[in-house]
C-alpha cells in the first residue's frame, strides 16, 4: 500500500523530533545519522531517504533551529529600553527550550566555522541581530532613556555582552540560574543608563 502524504508528513514531524533531540542532548558535534536513527527507532538506511549524506543532515538541522528560533515567543513589554530588556531576555537560556536552543546554537559554531558558507551566513544572521538591536538603542535613546552615543556601538556591546553570558549560563547552570541572567542584564543595562 503506498503511503499517503500524511504519513509522509508525519515521518518528516518524527525525524525532526528525533533530529532536535539528539542536537540538544548530545550537541551539533553528535548530529550523525546513527544517533538519528537510534533516536527515532529506526535504521540509517530510512534515514537516508531523508538525509543522503552528513552534509544534506546537517543543512536540515542548521534550517530547523533557524525555523524553531524564529517561531519562539518573543516578549513584548513595551518600547525604547524595555523593548531592547525584551531582545535580550529572549536571546538568554531561561526555561529548558531556551536552553536547548542555546546549547545548539553554541554547538553548531565549530561547523560555521570550519565552512566558509556557513560561517558567512552566520556573520549575515548576528549582523541582522545586531542591527534590531541598534533600532532599540535608538528608541531609547529617542525616549530619553538612554544617553546619546553611536547606537550600533551599543548594540554590538550588548550583543557581546548576551552571548557570553549565554555561554557562562551553558557551561555553569548552577552559578547563572534564570534569576542571576536576569540580573546580571539588569546591571549590565543599568551601566547603559548610569550617567543618563
């Protein structure tokens, strides 16, 4: 009996689980087709259907945590200084998807690395970041929150600032809970506003 488009669908559903489970448990370095088989129950040969080599894999799970980032919920608490509280919040591993988000995306950083069209396309992605980041500095500095000063050169500062506190939170989970990320924003944009 030949199958259906639904069931196709549902076996694409499944191998994306399967895929976003092995890269939050084991990190980009173990995305292989066997620890993708071994997760969804399954044989590398089915896999392979999908996924014909490590490459066309890896492609598919750089494509999912893109798709799964930018479905997120984001915040939405207000304009100038809290819209740019808010980017940052979102960027943070505060619950366990966030978590698992960040873990991924920290993983995959060897692979952009080590590929000159993945690491070009992350450059384009963290520019992209950066650059709503500076139309928030700029909100809040058009509010008065903020002092005037080069609104990208804040942003990348901030940016900076969220990514290694991202990194210490992934590495040491117990000296940076939910709480102290949260805090720790809270001073470092309480630094931006000072000599307001």
């Amino acid at each position: 009996m030949p199958r259906t488009k639904g069931d196709q669908e549902a076996r694409r559903r499944d191998v994306s689980a399967a895929v976003w489970q092995v890269m939050a448990t084991r990190g980009f370095a173990g995305l292989t087709l066997r620890a993708v088989a071994a997760e969804l129950g399954a044989t590398t040969g089915l896999l392979t259907h999908y996924f014909p080599t490590k490459q066309t894999l890896v492609e598919y799970a750089l494509d999912l945590l893109e798709q799964r980032t930018a479905s997120r919920p984001r915040r939405h608490a207000g304009n100038g200084l809290a819209a740019l509280r808010d980017a940052l919040l979102d960027i943070l591993p505060l619950t366990p998807e966030a978590t698992d988000s960040n873990r991924i995306w920290v993983s995959s950083w060897d692979a952009a690395l080590s590929d000159p069209d993945l690491s070009t396309g992350y450059a384009r992605k963290y520019g992209q970041s950066r650059d709503r980041l500076s139309e928030r500095v700029a909100a809040a500095q058009e509010l008065g929150e903020l002092s005037p000063g080069d609104p990208v050169r804040i942003a990348v500062g901030a940016q900076s600032f969220i990514l290694g506190l991202v990194v210490q939170a992934l590495f040491d989970p117990v000296a940076f809970p939910p709480q102290r990320q949260v805090e720790l924003l809270d001073d470092y944009l309480a630094t931006l506003t000072a000599s307001h």
